[in-house]
C-alpha cells in the first residue's frame, strides 16, 4: 500500500499547512474509521500526546479532526466501528476529553446521528 502523502521526519505531521482539496482528499482516502481511519489517528496522536505530555500531539490531533467534515461523515456507509463513523466518535471523545473542545463534541455527535 502507498500512503497518499510523504512520510514525516518528526512530530507535528498534520502541522503542515496543506490546500484544503489535498486535506479532502487525504481524508477521503485514509476513511473515518477507528481502526483504518481519522479516527484511528486522532486516537492515537492523543493517545501519545497524553503519555508524552505533548500539547503539539494534541493540536496535531486536532487537525485531523477538522479533515472529518460534515460531507464525509455523511457519505460513511461502513458505520462500524473499524472502518466508520462508530469508530471515529472513538478518537473524537478521546480528544474531547483531553480538550474539551465543543466543536470536536459535536462532530462526535454528528457521527452518531447516522449510526
């Protein structure tokens, strides 16, 4: 499998400004899931973020959730937990907790509403 982006030296990956379009399609590729998706890593950048004590994780994570819009999350058909949105609210709640971040609150919710 090739990844749809270039491999990072160091932390701070999603730190990258990139063109929305890229982001987009970034996100479409890797899925929403909490296992094979966004929500996959925004579990583990925070995850990591909160061992190592590391706010950039936490920001990084961040990021990865705003790529988890509205439209994608509407367009999941996999629901579950591995592969869909059941899974993104997973690595959503995760950095809700560490931030408590309304906005990340109600992309959870948003996820939920079609599982």
């Amino acid at each position: 499998m090739t990844w749809p982006w270039p491999p990072c030296e160091a932390s701070g990956a999603f730190s990258t400004p990139q063109t929305p379009p890229r982001n987009g399609k970034i996100a479409r590729d890797v899925g929403i899931g909490g296992a094979t998706g966004l929500g996959s890593i925004i579990y583990a950048l925070v995850s990591a973020g909160r061992l190592l004590r590391d706010a950039e994780l936490l920001e990084d994570a961040g990021r990865a959730a705003h790529l988890l819009t509205p439209e994608l999350i509407a367009r999941d058909r996999q629901l579950d937990v591995m592969g869909g949105a059941a899974g993104a609210i997973l690595g959503l709640l995760a950095l809700a907790n560490a931030t408590g971040e309304e906005a990340v609150i109600a992309r959870a919710a948003a996820c939920a509403s079609i599982c």
